[in-house]
C-alpha cells in the first residue's frame, strides 16, 4: 500500500474534504478553459432575465441602464448565437443613442459576425428598433468573422459565467459599485397605485407608473399621474420635466416649453440631478427650436454650452433623432 510522508518519513494526513473541493474547483476551471466544453447547453434563464431588462431599458430611452443590462446578457448567452446577436444589436441601438457609435459599430460587428445579415435582417424586432437597426445595416460593412467570446469561467456555486468587465459609461471603482444589481420584476399598476396612496409625497411610484402609461401610449394618464404628484407633493419639481417631455413628444411644443421652463426656474435654487437638468435644458432648446423660436433658440444654444460637453451629451436619455437635431443646433452656432 503506498503512504503518503512527510518530510521527516512519517505518514502525513490524507487528503481531507477541503483538498477534494479544491481538487474539484481546480478540475472545474480547467473544463471551462477548453473551447467548446459543453458544461451545459441550456440558456440560462438568469441572463435571459438581463437581456429582457436591457430591451424594456432600451425601450423606455433609459440607454446608460439598457447597456449595463445588455453588458451582462450577451456574455452570460455566448452559447446561444441568435440570444446573443439580439443582445449586441439593442448594445448597438443603445450605444448609439448615447453617442458611443465606435463602440456601437463594434457591437453590430459582433451581431453580425453571429447570424449575419439575412438573420439581422429577420430578427423579430420592435418597430422602432428595426427602423434604426435597418438604417444602421445599410451604413455599416458586413462583418466576415464572429465576435471572440471571453473564457468562461465557472463559479462553484452556479456554474454561471461571471459578468464582464464594466464599460466606459459605467462609474469606476471596484465589481460592487460597478455591475448593477439584477433586474427585480416589474411592478404592476395596482402594486403601484397603492404606493401611491400609502406613501402619497414619495414620487418614485408615481414616476414608475407614469413611465409605464407613457410607453403604453397612454400619454393622459402618464400627464394625469405627474399632475396627482404636485397637487401632493409641490416640491417635486422634476414633474414638470416629465410633462414637459410628454407634451414634446406628442409635438405640443408651446405647451412643452412652458412646462419646461417652469422646471429650470424652480431647479434653479434647489439641488437637482446634472442629469436631469441637461435633459430639461436640452428638450426646452429642441421645442424653441422646433417652434421656430429663432431668437431663443440662438440663447438657449449660448446658455447650454456645457449641455455639449461629451461626458454630459452622453448621459442623455433623447430619441437618436433628437440628439441629431442636437448636434445640427451645435454645428450651426458653431459656424
């Protein structure tokens, strides 16, 4: 029988529970280090959670969130193509909108590297998504190789792949504060509205609600609920943002712009989000604009320099359409 010594010949411990773990641990990483290892060929329904978050995100024009989402889905999904193309097409969308069209370019590459452009082509889309999908395909060079998928590698406890590293739009720092937490489940409008009346000054279910009729095109009621906030709660002035974002989007421009103004007056002395801010100040200059108002849209375009600066543009949650007007707004000043 052979025995295991030490150094001094005496018969040393065998192997316990804990070298066997990390005997197995060990054997683990190195299946997920081979190419092609099958360690299961289901998607996982936890990253197919990501990847529908990261479409409502990109649905709703919330593009910094819908690309942290859609960051995690198309690597957790690397063993189903036709998942993971549609992850790299809304990445492309919502990279697009926020300004980052190199990276967008690369995302639309990968997409198209996975199922190509017939299977781009006959993806099952919204109909918005697959307006800027077709403009993009028609501007964008056909991809002749895959993406290259990142190794694996497989926690003890899930067998799931670790999500990626953050990209540049994401805060710095370490994993904790830069991978968001999983998506929750929508809340329902019942569950909202009784927020609603059991905290009536916390905003945040009204906004929730307001956004969900705002997508369902239920555009009085998103406006109906903003209203029932400010009658509650007057200091909540953001309101007057989504109003005014309402009646821009429906192209009451006139009423958009007193909504709007209203919002920067009273931000004015009080602490609002940067965020919030640019986008009131941006879609007041898009509505002065479209209204014709040359005189104030030449001001607000003097007073909104910093609106411009890339880091600021970026963080805007516009239609891709409206950050274009943008852009033109800037150019002609500029010339």
């Amino acid at each position: 029988m052979f025995i295991l010594k030490d150094g001094q010949g005496n018969a040393g411990p065998r192997p316990g529970n804990r070298s066997l773990l990390l005997f197995g641990l060990g054997f683990l990483f190195l299946l997920a280090a081979v190419p092609g290892f099958p360690l299961s060929q289901e998607t996982d329904p936890f990253y197919l959670k990501w990847l529908e978050s990261g479409e409502a995100a990109y649905l709703a024009r919330d593009y910094r969130q819908a690309v942290s989402y859609l960051e995690i889905a198309v690597f957790g999904l690397a063993r189903d193509k036709d998942l993971q193309a549609r992850g790299y097409v809304f990445l492309a969308l919502s990279r697009t909108a926020l300004g980052f069209k190199d990276r967008a370019a690369a995302d639309l590459s990968a997409a198209d590297g996975l199922v190509g452009r017939d299977g781009l082509r006959s993806m099952n889309l919204p109909e918005a998504a697959r307006m800027r999908l077709d403009a993009f395909l028609a501007s964008a060079p056909a991809s002749k190789a895959p993406p290259e998928t990142p190794t694996a590698a497989v926690t003890a406890e899930t067998g799931t792949v670790p999500p990626p590293p953050p990209s540049e739009i994401l805060p710095s720092g370490d994993r904790t504060e830069a991978t968001p937490l999983p998506p929750a489940e929508t809340p329902s409008t019942e569950d909202l509205r009784r927020a609603m009346e059991a905290n009536p000054r916390e905003p945040r279910s009204y906004y929730e609600l307001s956004r969900l009729n705002r997508r369902a095109g239920k555009t009085e009621e998103a406006r109906e609920i903003l209203e029932t906030l400010l009658a509650r709660n007057p200091a909540e002035i953001r309101a007057y943002l989504e109003i005014g974002r309402l009646d821009y989007e429906k192209d009451d421009f006139k009423a958009a712009m007193k909504a709007l103004e209203k919002f920067i007056s009273l931000s004015a002395g009080v602490f609002v989000e940067e965020r919030f801010r640019d986008e009131g100040r941006a879609l007041l200059l898009l509505s002065a604009s479209r209204r014709g108002e040359a005189r104030k849209t030449a001001r607000l375009l003097e007073e909104s320099e910093e609106l411009f600066r890339p880091e600021r543009f970026a963080k805007l949650t516009l239609d891709p359409a409206d950050l274009e007007r943008l852009r033109r707004l800037q150019r002609t000043s500029a010339g």
